[in-house]
C-alpha cells in the first residue's frame, strides 16, 4: 500500500480534481471486505461514493484495461455531473 506522500505525489502528478485515499495500514481496506486475513494484496473493486457518504454502487468486475471507460460510464448511469476539463499551461 503507498504512503500518503505517494498517494499525494499520484494524484498532484496527473492532476487529479478528487481525493484518493491512502491506507497503508490496510483499516479501510480491511473494513469494505477487500482485503481479508493475511492476503498479500487486495481485491481490485471499485467503489461509488456518494456525496452524502453512501456507497451507490461497488464494481467487483474491474478490468485494469478498460476501468478508465467503465468509471465514466458508471458516473454517468449513476447521474454525476460530468466537470468541465481543466486547461493546463
């Protein structure tokens, strides 16, 4: 698992407009049921948090190769507002 300078450094690097979450201890791993017991990694699954703190929808099917189209199709179907690109310099 990074570090949340990694994770921070991720983020900052592709410029991400959305938190990513850090966990190198494994907590919130542990909690959502992605990692259990001694598992060396966890599972890949995706999970759609609403803003008020639910989760609308946990995608256990991801693929590595298409998640970035499904990610977009799932926030679509899901009714969040697409946001306007950022223009970079």
């Amino acid at each position: 698992m990074d570090t949340l300078d990694a994770t921070k450094q991720f983020a900052q690097q592709l410029g991400l407009d959305y938190p990513l979450l850090s966990d190198p201890d494994r907590t919130v791993a542990r909690a959502y049921g992605v990692i259990t017991g001694d598992q060396a990694f966890a599972a890949r699954w995706t999970f759609y948090i609403g803003l008020d703190g639910r989760i609308l929808y946990i995608d256990k099917q991801v693929s590595v190769t298409t998640a970035g189209r499904a990610i977009a199709d799932k926030l679509a179907e899901l009714g969040v507002a697409r946001r306007k690109p950022v223009r970079r310099r």
